[in-house]
C-alpha cells in the first residue's frame, strides 16, 4: 500500500521531526518546577531545615569574625613578649624564686 510517499522524503520528514523533538527537548528542559509553579503565581516554601542550617551558618561565621577581630586587638602575652613591661607587671615588686 503506497500512501504517495517516497522513501526518501519519508526519511527527510523523519530527520526533521527527529531534529524538531530534539530542539522542542531542549527548551523544554531548561524549565525546573519553580517556572511552572510561577505560571501559576506559586511560589515553593523553604524547608525549616535548610532555615535552621542558613541561620547556624550566620551565627557560626560571625562567631569566627568576632573571635579573628578580639585576637587581633588582643594585647600579646608576657610569654610572647617577655621585655615588654605591662602596667601590672610595674605594679608587682620584684621577689627572687623561692622567696617566702
């Protein structure tokens, strides 16, 4: 039974069907589930745990932040500095080791 098409323009017609699924697929693809939920003025509720886990994620940076800033405007340690005369070493009087 011979519709009137050739092989070949049947395998024309094919390719080009084949090329324009591929090309439809591949805008297609590129939408996720927040486009379509937007078509219908929707919008997806983040979940408490991605809340909780963003929030501990501030406090956590900002703790690092205050302790790097109080480190650095620390004063140094007699132990790093020994000569360095702080104005309670000048308070303490001298006592030689073993001294009661």
């Amino acid at each position: 039974m011979n519709l009137g098409f050739g092989s070949k323009k049947m395998q024309k017609s094919a390719r080009n069907v084949g090329k324009m699924l591929r090309k439809r697929w591949n805008e297609v693809s590129e939408y996720d589930i927040d486009d379509v939920l937007e078509l219908f003025g929707l919008q997806r509720m983040p979940r408490p745990t991605s809340r909780f886990l963003s929030a501990l994620g501030l406090v956590l940076g900002g703790a690092a932040v205050g302790v790097a800033i109080g480190m650095m405007l620390s004063p140094p340690s007699r132990r790093s500095y020994p000569h360095v005369q702080t104005p309670s070493h000048r308070a303490q009087p001298h006592q030689p080791v073993g001294a009661p």
